[in-house]
C-alpha cells in the first residue's frame, strides 16, 4: 500500500505528541495523514478518548492505518470494536504496561489492561529494553495475544524526544516497509 491510498492516523498518548516529536515530523510530511485530536490531552478519560478515536476512524474514505505512540495504543485498541473493518494495518510504538504497580497516574490507570482478542489486520509493535512506562515482556505478551510482529528497539527509552527520538529515521523505515506490505 502507498501512503496516498490510506488515511493514515495518528494517535499520539498522554499530553499529545509535540513538535519535536516523530509522530509530528512524520504526520508533517505525509499528505495521507493527520492526527486524532483529544478534547483533554492533559487529563485522559478512557470513554472519551476511545469514542474520539472511533469517530475518526469511521469519518474515513479510505483504508485507516493507525500509528499510536504510548497511550495512544491503549485507547486505539480499545477503539477498535467500534470500527468494524476500516482499519488496514497498526504500526504501535511503545506501549505502557497500564495495569501495573506504580502507572503513571490514576487517570492512566483506568485504561486498564489492554484486550488480549488476536487483531484482525497487520500490525507491528516497537518496544524499548528500557522504556520506563512498560516492560519489553509485557510488550512482547501483548504483541503474542494479538498477533503482531513484535520490533525490538533495544535501549531507547519511550522513543520518544526525551530519550533522543525526534526525527527517528530506523523508525521512518521500518514504518515504510510496514505500509508497503499492506493490502490496499
């Protein structure tokens, strides 16, 4: 698939994704994309952010590829009973382990634990050694459950500009062999 035959979604987590971030710089140079906009990045309410997503991904025309960052992948996959067979492919970066000890907040804790139905199209999963919001073996369990190929990043933080990814290029080109492989 070409980056012009989807509608290619952003999903950034907790407090948006800025500037420098490389869902920003990504989305920036992708005509095919634009970002789900919360109501409250600051404070996230599990039904709102889900129904927000849902609606997106049902205003769409043509197939969806979603690209969620951290808490983003929660309330995608949370979403996606909602959206019948809109969505093409999940590239997700970095998912928080929500339901352990010490999470973040309590508003993130009331994401809960992710659902464990195998996903019904592509999708890949990145995840650090050393991402201080969710362990690589909870990465690696969420991607088993549901189907996903599961990238190791090695030590690189919650990919994200505070652990030194901001344009992220391996990112850049791992996202573009994922797309490539998808069903138009």
């Amino acid at each position: 698939m070409k980056a012009s035959e989807a509608d290619i979604l952003f999903i950034p987590g907790h407090r948006n994704s800025g500037d420098d971030h490389w869902q920003s710089r990504w989305q920036a140079k992708l005509s095919s994309a634009r970002r789900v906009s919360q109501s409250d990045w600051e404070n996230p309410v599990r039904d709102d952010w889900v129904g927000t997503i849902a609606e997106t991904i049902l205003a769409t025309k043509k197939p969806v590829v979603l690209v969620a960052h951290s808490l983003g992948i929660a309330a995608a996959i949370q979403a996606l009973p909602l959206c019948g067979d809109k969505v093409a492919g999940a590239f997700l970066v970095s998912p928080p382990d929500m339901a352990r000890p010490g999470a973040k907040s309590h508003e993130l804790r009331k994401f809960g634990a992710y659902p464990r139905e195998p996903l019904t199209f592509p999708s890949l999963l990145v995840a650090s050694r050393n991402d201080p919001h969710g362990s690589y073996e909870h990465a690696g369990d969420i991607a088993n459950a549901w189907g996903s190929l599961l990238v190791d990043a090695g030590e690189s933080g919650h990919i994200n500009p505070e652990s030194g990814h901001g344009p992220w290029p391996e990112g850049t080109m791992v996202f573009a062999q994922f797309l490539s492989r998808l069903k138009a």
